[in-house]
C-alpha cells in the first residue's frame, strides 16, 4: 500500500493571539490511501496522532479520534477495489471535529467496526457522491 498525505495547516503565529482560550482554530488536513493493503489502519492511526499533535487537540480526545479515524479509514479501504483511492480528511473548527472517508463502494452499509467507532460521534452519515463513491461522515465534540 501506497499513501501520500496532503497536510495544510493555517500560520499559527499571527492567529493564536486572537484565538479565545480553550478554542482550536481552524485546521484542515487529508490523507490519501490506496486500497489492497492491510496497512491503511496503521498509517491512519499515525497520521491521526501526527494531525492532532500539531493541531493541539487536548490529549483526552485524542484516542476517540484516533479510534473513529482508523475505522473510518478500515472501512473504506476494505470497501474499495486494490489500487482505488480513498481519501480521509480531518477537519477542527471550534469545539468540533469533523472526520470523513471517501472512497469506491457499492454498498451504504457498514461494517460492525465502523459502526462502534462512530457512536462516539454526536451525529454521523453516509452518503452516496459523484462518481460511484461513498462518503461516510462523523462530528465529534472536542469540549
């Protein structure tokens, strides 16, 4: 398995002086898997470690993410055909985190996993996109 990671991130330098105390400031990053390797969890769960560090999320929320993104990131590779492309993003603003996968599928339905891992979230959903894809969502509270 192939993966490539797109991070990016706005300058903090300027921006945390006005950011309120106890709020996370925007912060945005994606990475992308290929399908037909048993290692998308492994690497999911490092790039999730990775993002959550730089972003300064608190530690306690870290191994629920951590959980939700590697199942997330399960699921749609298992999903997939080998050599498809899935995509898992991680998007912070305020006291939420927003946590999605997309990638090939034929079916809306879940694996049991995935499903655990997402009633952590305060609301969650699948949906059927452009192209054939799924995309399977999720909101955490990080307050």
């Amino acid at each position: 398995m192939s993966s490539t990671s797109t991070l990016t991130a706005p300058s903090r330098h300027e921006e945390r002086a006005a950011t309120p105390p106890g709020r996370l400031e925007p912060w945005f990053a994606a990475l992308d898997l290929t399908a037909g390797g048993s290692t998308a969890p492994a690497a999911t769960r490092r790039w999730v470690d990775a993002c959550l560090a730089e972003a300064e999320v608190a530690p306690e929320h870290r191994a629920t993410l951590r959980r939700v993104g590697t199942e997330l990131a399960r699921e749609a590779t298992l999903r997939a055909l080998p050599g498809e492309q899935v995509r898992v993003e991680l998007d912070l603003v305020g006291p939420i985190a927003r946590m999605s996968a997309r990638g090939p599928s034929a079916t809306q339905r879940l694996g049991a996993r995935a499903v655990e891992a997402l009633q952590s979230a305060y609301e969650w959903g699948i949906e059927r996109v452009s192209g054939g894809s799924r995309l399977v969502w999720c909101h955490l509270e990080l307050a």
